[in-house]
C-alpha cells in the first residue's frame, strides 16, 4: 500500500477519498486553486499543495502543476478523481514518467475508450452491441444528415469526445438537423476542444444502465452489478438506484458478461463502468441493451454499489493500483439490499436547471441511516468556477420500497439556506408515480417537468410564520430565537401589523395580529390564519396550526429569509428599498447575466427587432451553454457586451425599448 497519495480533484470527491486513505493509513495531499484555500478537501487533507488561479484551466485541469505539487509532497500516486483530469491520457501517461503511479487504469486503456466512435468500432469487433448509427471518419453536414435519414430520424448527434451530457442534440425532423449539428459541434469545440461528432438513434424511453466492472494487473475482471441512472436532466444523473428496477437474472449476467468483455478488450485495470442504454418497449430484455460508452474511472454514483455490495470502491482502487490482486472474485460478489442516491445541486429546477451560487448559510443533513458525501460545510460557498454539487445522500435498505422510502425522509430532512436548491425537485421526484412504481426511464423527468419543478408557492402554514417572524423584526434577529424576539415585540403594546411578503416573483398581503401569549392570527384578504407558536422541550421550535403540529426552522439567508417546513424550502426576500432596479427588471427592458460567465454568441444587433422569447445571447456559465431569450417583444436599445466578453453576476447585457417609440 501506499504511504501518501496525491488527489488531482476537489469537492466532495477529494473528501470522499481522502476518508478511505486515512482508514487505510495513507497520508494524503489535496491540491487548491485560489478559490479553494479554504475548501472542505483541503481542511480534511494531511497537507495541502495551492496550485494555481480559480479558472480549473489553470489549477485543477494543469497536468504540470499537479505533477509538480506531488513531486513536492513526494507523494508516490496520484487520484485523478471524476471529471477534470480523470479521462485524460496524457495526464495518465505523464504521471508514469514522472515515476509516480496513476490510480487509475494504463492510458492505453483510456485513449482507447476515450473517443466514443472509436470504442464503439472497438467493441463491435469485440461482440458487444452497440447503439446502431454512424460513427465513422466522414463530418460533412451534407453527408450527415444523409446517415440521420438512413438510421431514420429521431436521431441523437453525440460529441464523440463529449462527456456531462456535453456536445448532444436530439433532433427529430431533417429541417432541424443544421442548426442542430452547429450547436452541438460548437459545445464540443469549447468543451472538448474537439467537434466531431457521431449519429445514433434516438431511443425512445429507454433505460440508462451501466456496469461497474474492476481489473487487477493479474488480468482478472470482475463486476459488481449494474445501476440504473435513468432520472436525467439534460443528459446528467439525478438519482440513481442498484440494483436496477425489474431486473431479471439472465439480462444481469448478460450484461455484465458483456461488461466484463468490454473490459478485457482493452486490458482494463481499476475502476470502470460500461454505459448500456436499454430499450425496454418490451420490457427488459436480454436483446436490447446496447453499448454506449466506457467511463473509464471512478464514477460519481458509486456509492450505490458500495452499498449493496459491502466493498469500499476507492480502497480496491489503491490495492489494485498498489500491486495487488482483486480482493474479491466474482463468485464471492453478491448484492445485498436496495440503494439509492440523489444528487444535491445549487440549480434552479423551475429556471430550466439553472446553476446557482451563493453562501451556504445553513446546512444541515439527516442523521441517521445515511450516508452523505459533501464537499462544501456551513458557511462555504458554491461559486461560478466549478460544478455546482453540494452533497450526494446515498441509503441503503433490505428493499426498493423501504429504500425509497429512506431517501424521501432523508430529503426532507435536509436544509441548505444561501444558495437555490434542487431539494423540493427532489423530493417530488421521488414520489413520483412511475418512478416509485420501479419504471424510470431516460426521458421522465422531461415529460414530468411542470409538476416536478414548477415553482410552488407557499402553502397558508409558511406563510403565516414568515409573517409574524417578519412582524417581529426579523432583521433584527441576528440568529437569536425569533420566538423570543416576538416576545419583546408583544412587549411593546403593539396589537396589529402590515406585513407585504416576497417570494419566488409573488408576494402576499397580511396583518399579523397578536392575542397574547404566543398566539397569533395571519389575516389574508380571504382567510385568517391561527398561529401557535411553541417548542418542543429540546429548544426546537414547533407551531401549531389549525390543530395540526409541525417542527419549523428558520435562517436569515442573502437578502431575506429561508424556512424549512414540513419537509420543504420556502426562500422569502427582502426588498432592498435602495434598489428600484428590480422591477424595472420584471418589467423586462434589460436582459441581466444570471451568473458570472463568457458571452460567446451575440445573436442580435443595435436597432433590431425582436419578438419575446428569440435568443438574444449565448452565454456559457459553469461548463454550460445558456441562451438568453427576449423578455417581451421590443427594439434592441444598445448592446453593452461583445462575443469574448466575460460579465459579471446582474450585468446588464442589452436594454431594449418598446417597439412603437423606435
Ligand atoms: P458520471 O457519469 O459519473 O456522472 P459525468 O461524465 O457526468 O460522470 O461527469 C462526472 C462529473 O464530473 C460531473 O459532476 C461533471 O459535472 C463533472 N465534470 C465533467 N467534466 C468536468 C470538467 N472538465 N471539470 C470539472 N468537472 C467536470
Ligand atoms: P456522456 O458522455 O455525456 O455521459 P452518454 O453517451 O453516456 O454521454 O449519454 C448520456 C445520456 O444521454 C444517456 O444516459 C441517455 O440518457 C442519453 N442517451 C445517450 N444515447 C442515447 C440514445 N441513442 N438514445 C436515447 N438517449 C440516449
Ligand atoms: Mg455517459
């Protein structure tokens, strides 16, 4: 075994693997950027090396920088982690020279599963199935669109470097198939630095099924059982379950044959995972699953597999890379329960999944029965440079029902305040119907959309408290209980108050009227509410509402203040009375940067007309495109950034005028 290792990574899966070490007695070394000095991975580490500037081009993604930091640390691996340098080949391979160890497989083996048309070329020969589609040498639009007609359209255009979810456009009609191509190629020019593409049929509602598999240098292959992954959004996993809903015994073994086969063709070493998309119109059957691609490292949802097959993934990975034999043989593999794991985001579901930022004022996990793997702590914040995942909550239990039933409390149970969440989708999605009933499938989540992310307003109970808080001065709370403060409120003889409430882009009317003691009426123009307030003995503060009792925290978050009840978020603002800006905004003549970002495409020009909804701009921001649409109908009034330009969070990009003043 090693003695110390360096992780080329950050986040919570540089945290999650210097746990493993540290049970295992190998000393471990982070890496920073400028934006990271002080991260959770580098506080947790043994020593911690700084290594460059926030952008990941100059610190994260600097194969130089990193192999120079591990020789500092004379550190004698490296763990590149997931993303970043993971599936870099050359990063691999300048490792070795340097005479250290790549915790990871031979970079013979990643460049050969690098390219998706060629490790589909490679596993045809090697008699795995693939998706049927072209994916050969020739890139001209013409001819391309030749092969879409022939696979029959709806096809899938892939970024043949593409990884994330990156690079890809379904298209479903020939008219759409140029503009399709260009974006596509255009996201995978800047993201991969390489814009070929390939052509696949599109499947309708397939299933996303992959094998994790793991070689030893002795050349033995295992796998340890498939996941499902098929809760997507744009491509990238959402929440992921082992074993797979309905799986049978014969499709298992054929797939992870054809897994393990996969594996062998390239003399794997380490930790992979072969990608199968299922076509299950008939169910799932033995027939219809197909090789998509090989991710060629340690995955983002392994613990799912780590729960139901009782093994510590990242401690096989330092074996192996040290030397040793696989710790298990296939035989002596077997699965054991249900697991779940759902990824926690800063995003907007009812934005289009738009990736957030902000300070984590508050955050609190499950105790418990669960796993959590978090890269961020109370008081960090998610930033614009890198991906915006807070914590992955993983569960394990004897069944698919009581395993599900875990992850929605565990859900619940979860508070962030300071940066938008995907928490209430999450929990929405894991009570949705098909979904419950074992049936994902690739294009759920789509189809679903308005009732799984729609934004909700605040039901009578949320509302009520957020008024009497607010009432009782909330700005003056300063983390001390606000009960208490409502307290000295009822102190000073005041009866009765307006209060105007913000939320989401409503806002609600009321009075809160005191009763004495700590009753309360809320007053909306149609309904007066009786409020309750009470503790619970453990200094937790609960309310009675209507005869019914629920548990109610509560945190001043950036410009307002979030509650947690009854198992959900409610996010209320402030005003700033300084700023009129803001419904000038709503009212839609600037069109504002939603986050830091470059611009790269400016579709319009000074002086022309646009209709509400017509892209305006293209910006990229946290590794994604974002297309930037017309608020109303209008005259472009001025531009104010070029393509190359990089803007600020609340830039304003262009004002338009209304069309009848031009
Ligand atoms: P998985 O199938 O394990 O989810 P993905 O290909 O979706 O793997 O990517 C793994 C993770 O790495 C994702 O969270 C993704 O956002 C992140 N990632 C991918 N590419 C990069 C990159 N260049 N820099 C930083 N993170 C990246
Ligand atoms: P990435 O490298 O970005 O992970 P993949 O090739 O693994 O790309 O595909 C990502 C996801 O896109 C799959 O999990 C699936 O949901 C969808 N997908 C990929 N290929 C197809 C296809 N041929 N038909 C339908 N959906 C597909
Ligand atoms: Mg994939």
């Amino acid at each position: 075994m090693f003695s110390k290792i360096l992780i080329a990574n950050r986040g919570e899966i540089a945290c999650r693997i210097i746990r493993t070490a540290r049970r295992l007695g190998v000393r471990t070394v982070a890496v920073y950027s400028d934006a990271d000095i002080g991260a959770m991975h580098v506080a947790l580490a043994d020593e911690a090396i700084h290594i460059g500037a926030a952008a990941a081009g100059e610190s994260y993604l600097s194969k130089e920088r990193i192999i120079v930091a591990a020789g500092r640390a004379n550190a004698e691996a490296i763990h590149p982690g997931y993303g970043f340098l993971s599936e870099n080949a050359d990063f691999a391979e300048a490792v070795e020279k340097a005479g250290l160890v790549f915790i990871g497989p031979s970079p013979g083996s990643i460049r050969a599963m690098g390219l998706k048309d060629a490790a589909k070329a490679l596993m045809e020969r090697a008699g795995v199935p693939v998706v049927p589609g072209y994916h050969g040498e020739r890139q001209e639009p013409g001819f391309l669109i030749e092969q879409a007609g022939s696979i029959c359209f709806p096809v899938l255009i892939k970024a043949r470097a593409g990884g994330g979810g990156k690079g890809m456009r379904r298209v479903d009609r020939p008219d759409d198939f140029p503009a399709a191509l260009e974006a596509a190629k255009r996201e995978a020019k800047s993201a991969f630095g390489d814009d070929a593409v390939l052509i696949e049929k599109y499947l309708i509602q397939p299933r996303h099924i992959e094998i994790q598999v793991f070689g030893d240098s002795q050349g033995n292959v295992v796998h340890l059982f498939e996941r499902d992954c098929s809760l997507q959004r744009r491509h990238q996993k959402v929440i992921e379950e082992a074993p797979a809903p309905g799986m049978t015994q014969e499709m298992r073994s054929a797939m992870g044959e054809a897994a393990v086969r996969a594996a062998r063709a390239i003399d794997y070493r380490g930790a992979g995972t072969v990608e199968f998309i299922a076509d299950v119109s008939n169910g799932l059957s033995p027939d219809h699953f197909f090789f998509m691609e090989m991710n060629t490292r340690l995955q983002v949802e392994h613990p799912v597999t780590e729960a139901i097959a009782g093994v510590d993934l990242v401690e096989w990975q330092l074996r192996i890379a040290g030397g040793e034999p696989l710790p298990k043989t296939q035989a002596e593999l077997a699965i054991n329960g249900w697991a779940f794991e759902a990824r926690i985001y800063a995003e907007d579901p009812s934005r289009g999944f738009l990736p957030a930022t902000g300070t984590l004022s508050h955050l609190r996990f499950p105790d418990g029965d669960v796993r959590i793997d978090a890269g961020v702590r109370e008081g960090d914040s998610i930033t614009p440079h890198y991906d915006p995942l807070i914590a992955k909550l993983t569960v394990h239990a004897p069944d698919r029902q009581a395993a599900l039933a875990r992850l929605t409390r565990a859900l619940e149970q979860t508070q962030v305040a300071g940066a938008t969440t995907n928490l209430d989708f999450l929990i929405r999605l894991s009570r949705q119907p098909d979904f419950f009933a074992g049936r994902p499938d690739t294009g759920l989540i789509d189809r679903e959309a308005e009732a799984l992310t729609s934004a909700q307003q605040p039901d009578d109970a949320a509302l009520a408290i957020a008024a009497i808080v607010e009432a009782g001065g909330f700005a003056r709370l300063d983390g001390s209980d606000p009960w208490h403060a409502l307290g000295a409120w009822q102190l000073w003889g005041e009866m009765s108050r307006p209060v105007t409430l913000h939320f989401g882009s409503g806002q609600a009317n009321c009075r809160v009227i005191a009763k004495g003691g700590q009753l309360f009426s809320v007053a909306f123009d149609d309904r007066t509410i009786p409020v309750r307030l009470m503790a619970d003995g453990n200094g937790a503060r609960r309310v009675e509402i209507d005869g019914r009792q629920s548990s109610v925290d509560m945190f001043e978050a950036s410009h307002g203040m979030t509650l947690f009840l009854d198992g959900r978020t409610h996010h209320f603002h402030r005003l700033d009375p300084l700023d009129g800006g803001e419904e000038a905004t709503a009212g839609g003549d600037r069109l504002i940067a939603p986050m830091p970002g470059l611009v790269k495409i400016v579709r319009v020009r000074e002086g022309e007309a646009v209709a509400k909804g017509q892209a305006l701009i293209i910006m990229e921001a946290m590794k994604m495109e974002l297309t930037l649409t017309a608020m109303r109908d209008g005259v472009v009034e001025s531009l104010h950034v070029g393509e190359g330009d990089q803007t600020s969070e609340s830039a304003v990009l262009l004002l338009l005028r209304p069309e009848d003043t031009a």
